[in-house]
C-alpha cells in the first residue's frame, strides 16, 4: 500500500447545489467543482479513493419509474443504486481526467461498481426507517402497502415509503479497489453507500431492497484499505456545537472520547451530522488514524491544518 492513503465522502450537496440546479449538466458542473479540490489533494501526494451519496439521483430514477409505470417496468432498489453509480462515476471520472489533463498530471480515474454485503438478520429489517422516492396520496400508499412495501406518513405533506438501513459488514469489491489504489488509480468506489446485498442459504448474493449510509460504508471502507485518513466532505466548513443557535461553537478538532459526549448531548442532529461523526468514530475506533470534517472548497486548507474539525483517538 501506498504511504498516504484517504477516502474522501462526498456528500449529496456536491452534485446539486440548490433546488433550481437538478439537471445533468448542473450536476456535471457541482461534480467538476468538488473534483477540482480533490485534485489539488492528489496533487499534493494524497491517494484518494472516492465514495459518494445517491439519495437526490435514486429519488429521480424512482419518480421517471412511477411516471412510466404504465409503459415499463418498474426499476427495484439495488438496480438505482447500481445505476447512480455509474452515472455519477462517470462524471466524477470526466471531471477528473480533465482535471489531471489541465494540470499536466500523469492520473487516471476508474469507477467500481460497489456491492456491499449486510446482514439478512439485521434489526434494520424489521424497523424501516430511510424514506426513499417521492411523496404519494394515502390511496396510493395503501395500494403499495397491499404489495407488500412499507409506509409513512410525513409531517401532513404525504406518505412516503420507507425501507430499511442495515450496517454495512463487507465490502465485495474490496480487493479489486486495494490493487486498483496500488497501481496509481484515483478510485471511485461504494456509491451511495454500496450495493446491498445479502448472502442466500447456498452464499449466492442476491440484491435487497435496501439503503445503506454512505458514510458508514465509507469507514468501512477506509478501515479494509488501512487508510491514514478518512475525509467527509459536507455543506459546513467545521463541526459545530449548538449547531444554529447564538450558543453555536465552530469545532477545530475533537478526540473520540469528547466527540461521544457531544452526542450524548444531543448536538448532532440525526440524518445529518449524527452518522457522519460516528462513522469517523467507527473508523478510529476499528484502527484508523484521524478523521476530517469539511466542505469541498475547504479541503485543500482543511489538509494544511487551517480549518475544518479533526477527530482524533
């Protein structure tokens, strides 16, 4: 293995800004953005293997499903994943080969198509909680319900169907991302958290209708390659304490222990924040050296130590 190693998480605000830049070609220039800054971490000796959300782009896939239900077949859970990661694969590797090109640097960007194996008796299964795909009438919902898929309701706006968020356990592809790393390869890899699939009663893998979070998968990741670092990249330059209050305190670095009293505390707000943090924890605790917390603009900065939130053992 190579002497730096990080995999960098990009969140789901690196593709689309706000919510009158959805299209391909506004996702295209938010991806060339955030890979520019990437870039000037591999050029600064960084190996980067690269994961990514996929909420926003699976919600797309399922909303065009519903929309042409009458003319074709619907498009299960693993098959959106699988195709989100390809299509933002792709414009992660354009981007980045121009990149590489403008700057005169010898790099080649290659995308993995990434399953991620769970556990079928993860209690997630039995307690769906990730709403996924666009809102619907209860008359609806009560037809899906019939066919046997899970529902919501969401705060008077509609039902919405949820399913489950099982723990990320094995990567698959994960020695084919080891070797890639080891020839020079910029990787991108556990798409949207992974592929999830399970093993069935003769170890075939099957693909569920599931959701993992990408950052979980992401340390899971960076713990199987041994990486010296573990990046995850969001909307906010640092960590902050009373998040969004006069009390607000803009975190530089925290070590594991005092990291699991902010969350005792409560200052981590789930479905945001929450997961990221703890899986920096993960990730240490399972060996790994440190971990960073920034957005994208700042990640050059954040490597020299002039911003961001560290956690550290």
């Amino acid at each position: 293995m190579t002497s730096k190693v990080a995999v960098v998480a990009v969140g789901g605000n690196a593709l689309i800004k706000d919510k009158t830049k959805k299209t391909i070609p506004d996702q295209y220039a938010a991806a060339s953005e955030t890979m520019g800054h990437i870039a000037s971490m591999i050029e600064s000796g960084w190996d980067v293997v690269v994961t990514h959300g996929n909420g926003p782009q699976v919600g797309f896939i399922l909303r065009r499903s519903e929309l042409a239900g009458s003319e074709l077949h619907p498009v299960p859970l693993d098959y959106c994943g699988a195709d989100t990661q390809g299509a933002i694969g792709y414009m992660f590797q354009r981007s980045l080969r121009n990149e590489f090109k403008n700057r005169e640097m010898d790099k080649l960007a290659v995308t993995v198509v990434t399953q991620v194996q769970v556990n079928a008796d993860d209690p997630a299964f039995q307690n769906p909680t990730k709403p996924i795909g666009s809102f619907m009438d209860k008359d609806t919902a009560d037809q899906r319900i019939a066919e046997g898929q899970q529902f919501v309701e969401d705060a008077g706006r509609g039902w919405r169907r949820v399913v489950p968020s099982p723990m990320p356990e094995h990567i698959v592809e994960g020695d084919a991302i080891k070797s890639l790393i080891k020839d020079g390869f910029v990787v991108i890899a556990t798409g949207g958290g992974g592929i999830p699939v399970v093993e069935d009663e003769s170890g075939n893998l099957k693909g569920i209708e599931a959701v993992i979070d990408k950052d979980f998968a992401s340390a899971l990741l960076a713990g199987s390659l041994d990486a010296d670092l573990l990046l995850i990249s969001t909307a906010v330059e640092k960590v902050a304490l009373n998040f969004n209050t006069p009390e607000e305190t803009l975190l530089d670095e925290m070590t594991v222990a005092e990291a699991e009293k902010y969350i005792e505390e409560g200052h981590f707000a789930p479905g945001s924040m929450l997961p990221k943090i703890q899986a920096c924890l993960k990730f240490i605790v399972n060996g790994g050296k440190k971990a960073l917390v920034t957005d994208p603009p700042n990640i050059p900065r954040a490597l020299r130590g002039e911003t961001g939130t560290w956690i550290l053992p």
